[in-house]
C-alpha cells in the first residue's frame, strides 16, 4: 500500500514522483497524520451526541449502521483542510483546481453487529444529477463531473474488522473505459452497477485501515465497498467529495495526475504534471 506520512514543514512537497505514479496506477494514495487525533477526538464526540446512542453502553448500539449528514463545524472544516491535505491537493488535482472543502458531507457510523448493514454493494460515488429522487439514477461521466476525488478521512483508529472500506486498486481504469462511450452523459449508477462492477473483479482489495487522522484521496472513478463491522468499537469515517473548480480535461498538455490516469486509462499519451 502507497502510504506518504507528512512532512513537518509546511512548504515541502508532500507526495513524491513515485506516490503519484502509484496514484495514477492503483487509484489511491492513504496519508496518515493528513490531521490530528486531537480533530478527530473533538469531531467524534459531536458524532456520538448526534448517534443518540451511549459510547461507554454497546447495549445502545442497535444497529450496523447510522448515517449523520452535512458537518461542517470547525474540527470538521479543520481536518478537511490542513497544509498537507492542501498539498496533496494541488499536486493531485492542480493548484487553482479545487475548491477548500466546507464540510465533510456523510458519515455512515458502523457499529459491531451481525446485521447485513445494506449498503455494501461494490460501487463508484457518482457527481451529478443528484436532483433526481432515486439515487440510482445520479450519473457519473469520463471526466467526472461534480468530483476532482474522493476522499476517505477516518475519525477514528479503524482495524481490518473495524468494517474498513474495501477498495479494488486500479479499478478506475475499467470504469473509466466504460463511461468513455457514453460521452458527457455519463452513465447511471443503476446503469454502472448492471453486472456489479464484475469487470473489476480480477483487481486486488486494499482495505482503507489505519489510525485517526489517516485520509485515503481516491480517484473519483475508483470502485469501493462497504462491508460488515466485525470488531468492538464504532468506526467514524468522512467520505467527501473533492470539489474542483472546472472541469478534467484529457488532452490537456498540463494535466493532473486524475486527468493523467483517464487519459492512460483510455490509451491517450497525456503525461502528468
């Protein structure tokens, strides 16, 4: 697994040549100390409030799963936007190109149980069309539209049966190849997910551990999965989007590694910068 653990001065580059190869071959690059336990520890105790559920009563937590919405508080603003996660940014999606994330969207709180959770099908978060009611209908496209990367920001130490998010390393090579026909319509998720992601089966699972503070920037055609809580303790994990500020583009002679690993996806010769 490509991990970057960060510099303590503020201005060095924070991912080598080497880390965004890897990024652009495998679809991910996990930094830990991306954000201080001390956030995470500030963050989770207004996640427990909101749970409605005990931390020190396991007899409270009824279900596999609890999804809270939308934080955008200031530990929760502070651990989406620290210098190196800003650097990580621009030499992944380009300087300029990204907007500073202002909450960091959904949590889906698991907890320890037998329960199926039901919603650990393999999929792609998609970008746009998010107006339609049924949520399968929301689109993705060849460039991503709506998302530079996602991003996965665990708040809390997070083991291999602490239900880590399941990740297929290079999947977003198929995905990309798939949505290219479609155009800048994209594809549905219904549409995506018609043969369950079957033609990244063959790629190899990487599953999203490590301590509090730890933030896996993922290609926004990557293919994840959620899976059942098999540990002790709750698991608090933010999965934003990364906003950018204009669209990918995939002839571009300046392209960013996002846009370098659609374009080799595709069998352009675009180089990244």
């Amino acid at each position: 697994m490509q991990t970057a653990r960060m510099p303590r001065d503020d201005h060095a580059r924070a991912l080598s040549d080497a880390q965004i190869q890897r990024f652009i071959d495998d679809g991910f690059v996990r930094i830990e100390d991306a954000f201080t336990r001390a956030l995470a520890g500030e963050a989770r105790a207004i996640l427990w409030r909101d749970t409605g559920c005990d931390p020190d009563d396991p007899s409270t937590w009824t279900k596999p799963v609890i999804r809270l919405d939308q934080y955008a508080q200031p530990p929760f603003v502070a651990a989406a936007n620290t210098p190196v996660l800003h650097r990580c940014f621009d030499q992944l999606v380009g300087a300029g190109r990204w907007a500073p994330p202002r909450t960091l969207g959904t949590f889906p709180v698991r907890f320890p149980s037998p329960l199926d959770p039901g919603d650990a099908g393999w999929h792609i978060d998609v970008g746009f069309g998010t107006e339609h009611p049924d949520f399968m209908e929301w689109r993705a496209n060849v460039t991503s539209k709506g998302r530079a990367l996602l991003m996965l920001f665990l708040f809390s130490d997070v083991g291999e049966s602490d239900a880590p998010t399941r990740i297929r390393a290079g999947s977003h090579v198929e995905i990309a190849r798939t949505l290219a026909p479609a155009g800048d319509a994209g594809l549905t998720l219904r549409e995506l997910a018609a043969n369950g992601f079957a033609e990244t089966a063959h790629r190899p699972e990487v599953l999203a551990t490590g301590d509090a503070g730890t933030v896996y920037l993922c290609h926004p055609l990557l293919v994840h999965s959620a899976q059942t809580h098999r540990g002790t303790r709750p698991r608090f994990m933010a999965q934003p989007p990364l906003l950018g500020t204009r669209p990918l583009r995939l002839d571009s002679e300046d392209a960013s590694p996002v846009e370098a690993a659609i374009a080799k996806a595709l069998g352009a010769a675009t180089a990244p910068r």
